[in-house]
C-alpha cells in the first residue's frame, strides 16, 4: 500500500473520535463538532449512536489507547486548537486552505455564519467521497465550500486551487491535519513553500516526531510504529520539534508556537477532569507569513 493511498483511507477515524467526543458533557468534551457523526458511512454513525452509552465510550476509547497511547486525544484536541485559532477575532483572512481534508467538518461550520471561502484539498478519491457525503447529509455542497481533487505528490497545487476560485494574494488561513507525514520529505518542504497568500496569511499542520519515525524513540507506541512503520512504511516524513523554527523560516514562514502533550493537558485535558493523556509522537504547528 502507498502512502498516498493510506492517506486515502484516514479520513473516517479522526471523524469518529470528534463525533464520540461530541456526545461528552459539554464540560468534558475535548472538541466539540456537532457535524462529525453526519458525515460518516451508517455502520460508524451507528457505533457512535451507541456511544450515547458512557460504558461504550469508555470502551471505545480504551481500546483506541491500547493500540496508540494518546492519539485518541491528540486527535481530539489538536483539532479544537485548529478550530480556536481559525475563530480567534484576531485570526484576520480572506480565505481558508484545508489540506488533505478527507471528512473533515471545519467548512460546513465555517459556512453556517459566514461566506468566507473555503477550498478542501484532496486525493480525487476522497474529494468524490466528500461530495456524496455533503449530498446525503446537507443536501449539497455549501455555496463557500470549494472541494479541489488534487495529488500534491504529482499535480500543481495552486495551479488547481486558482482554477477552483481561488486568490494566490489573499490572506489565507492553510490547515494540513494529519497530512505530512504520508508524504515523501521532499514533496512536505516542497507544498509548505509554495503555499503562497499575502502577508499575514498563517499556517498550521500536524507533523509525526522524526525520532519516532526512524525507531530511536518509539514512546511507548511500539504498535502504532509497526503498524505505520513496519515491512510497508505509511508514515514517510517525520520533523524535529527544536529544529522547527529554522526549517520553517527556510521555507518563508514564522513559527509562531507548537503544541505538545504538556500543552494540550494543561489547557484541554485537565479542565475536564478526565484522566487521559496526549501521545508525545504527533505534535501541532501554527506559523505565519
């Protein structure tokens, strides 16, 4: 299987873990998208209408920390820290990029209060998939919603963005969530600098550890690393967190700030009380142009 083709077939479970996650008491909630579970296929919008049960939640979520220490909530919370940051009021831009958005919901919510334009990039595959799925749960694709089927390993990004409306000089809010590291480190430095927009534009993406990628640290993950890692590698592309800054100001943007596990069970985690812990290996970037 290809990285490209993994990729692919990602999008359902970072949508379970919000539309699970959704159904916690408000103050216990990691994110909160209320969208989530109307965007998955019946049998998973069946499982999660049983997870209206708290014994199946917590099962549901003990079995993901067996397989991954963590990731349930690293995926929880890194997209409430997107979501923050894209709705902050000083978070000024003219349009939004989503990255290998798969079912992500981000757009259709965006949608709800405002024209803002939204352009979701992804495998044609996936952008197929993502438009039937509009179609049964929204009855269409909303009016601000632009879905683009782009291979970023093979085709021009901004050349298909600008065919699909969009303006290279606008201030843009990019989003890459649980994309990079299915790419070939070449093709990671080469989409982060092209990503173009006007001064003031910003960029956030998630990115796997390169010392959990290479095996010298596996963090307690040793299935998440054979299953990712193992005789067919799917994870390709792994960053150093304190080389960061200098690797992005090579590539044209700043480094702003870098959430980890400490920083999402600081401000996410502790406040609700629920005793979970975020994985050390995938870590969130914001920086700006």
């Amino acid at each position: 299987m290809t990285g490209r083709s993994a990729a692919a077939k990602t999008a359902v479970g970072p949508m379970v873990v919000a539309a699970v996650e959704h159904l916690e008491p408000a103050h216990r909630r990691l994110v909160d998208d209320d969208l989530a579970v109307s965007f998955l296929p019946g049998p998973l919008r069946a499982l999660v209408a049983l997870s209206r049960n708290e014994a199946v939640r917590r099962a549901l979520v003990a079995g993901s920390e067996r397989q991954g220490p963590g990731l349930w909530t690293s995926i929880a919370c890194r997209k409430r820290l997107i979501d923050e940051r894209l709705s902050d009021p000083l978070t000024e831009v003219d349009a939004v990029v989503v990255l290998g958005a798969g079912l992500d919901t981000r757009g259709c919510r965006i949608a709800r209060h405002s024209d803002l334009p939204v352009f979701e990039v992804d495998l044609p595959v996936n952008v197929a998939r993502k438009a039937a799925v509009l179609q049964r749960a929204l009855g269409g694709i909303p009016a601000s919603v632009h879905l683009v089927p782009v291979d970023v390993e093979h085709d021009d990004l901004m050349t298909a963005l600008r065919s699909a409306g969009y303006d290279s000089a606008a201030r843009t809010f990019f989003i890459a969530e649980g994309l990079l590291q299915y790419l070939q480190p070449q093709t990671v430095t080469a989409l982060l600098s092209q990503l173009s927009g006007a001064p003031g534009s910003r960029l956030v993406f998630t990115y796997i550890r390169q010392d959990f990628l290479d095996g010298s640290d596996t963090y307690g993950a040793e299935a998440v690393y054979r299953r990712f890692r193992g005789r067919q590698p799917v994870w390709r592309s792994g960053l150093v967190p304190e080389d960061l800054g200098e690797w992005l100001a090579e590539l044209g943007w700043r480094l702003d700030e870098q959430a980890g596990p400490s920083y999402f069970r600081d401000l996410y985690i502790r406040p609700t009380g629920r005793a979970l812990t975020a994985s050390p290996i995938e870590w969130t970037a914001l920086a700006h142009r």
